[in-house]
C-alpha cells in the first residue's frame, strides 16, 4: 500500500509532517515498509494480507491505512535527532497495536478480505473446534 502525503494528515499536521519530511526519503519508505509488514503478522493468519496491501485510490481500508501511517510514523520518530514527539506516536502506535491484537483474537472485525478466499498458498483463515473427551471415572 503506498502512502501519500495526505494520507498522514489524518493522524499528523502539516507543519508536523514536514519536520518528519526531513528525514530521507529511504528513511520513511523503510518505516513504512515496517509499518506494512508489522500489520501484516497481525493479519495474515486470517485475513488475505496481499489482497488488502495491493489496492489503491478509495478502496483502500481507511482504519488499516490510518494505522499503518501511525506506525510508520512512530518508526520514522525514532530517527530523529531527540525524537521529537515521541509521546503521541507512541500513544499511536500503542493504539493501532491494541487494535491489531483484537483483530487477531477475533474480537474486532474488520471488512477485509478473508484469506481463505484467495489462492495465497498456507492461507487458510479458517477456524477449528477442538474440545477433549469426557474425564474417565474410574470408581471401584
């Protein structure tokens, strides 16, 4: 998923962002590069992680696009000379964490594709039951 400029000004300013501009470009397309791969741990068990990260324009999911930009942000913070700003993009970052592992146990839905639904070899996304037998009573 490629960020662009306004897309960071849902969770930064513009006089924010153009201090964190300073850094080199290889700089924010690393912590960005980051920032998509840590989603993707989160989401790749269920979710078709390929499917999501490929698309473009208004199709993008806004909540996934607004927590990837945090947390590449928070990694871009980290370069910076007495990482300035550091609270709020770890509060952030905090956040978007937060959500990710609910999405993972299964206590956040998300409208994402299920992995199930793609042909990504390992991909299951399906669930299981699995229960024990009956305890043994052996009284004699």
């Amino acid at each position: 998923m490629v960020i662009q400029d306004s897309d960071y000004k849902v969770v930064i300013g513009d006089s924010a962002l153009k201090v964190l501009s300073q850094a080199s470009p290889e700089v924010r397309n690393q912590a960005e590069a980051e920032a998509q791969e840590e989603i993707s741990g989160y989401l790749r068990p269920k979710y078709n992680v390929q499917s999501i990260f490929s698309t473009t324009g208004r199709d993008r999911n806004p909540q996934i696009l607004m927590y990837m930009c945090d947390i590449a942000l928070y990694h871009m913070v980290a370069s910076l000379p007495n990482k300035m700003g550091f609270e709020i993009r770890e509060t952030r970052y905090k956040r978007a964490i937060e959500w990710l592992t609910g999405v993972q146990a299964g206590k956040v839905m998300p409208n994402l594709p299920l992995a199930g639904n793609s042909d990504t070899p390992g991909a299951s996304g399906g669930e299981f039951v699995y229960h024990s037998q009956q305890k043994l009573r052996h009284n004699w």
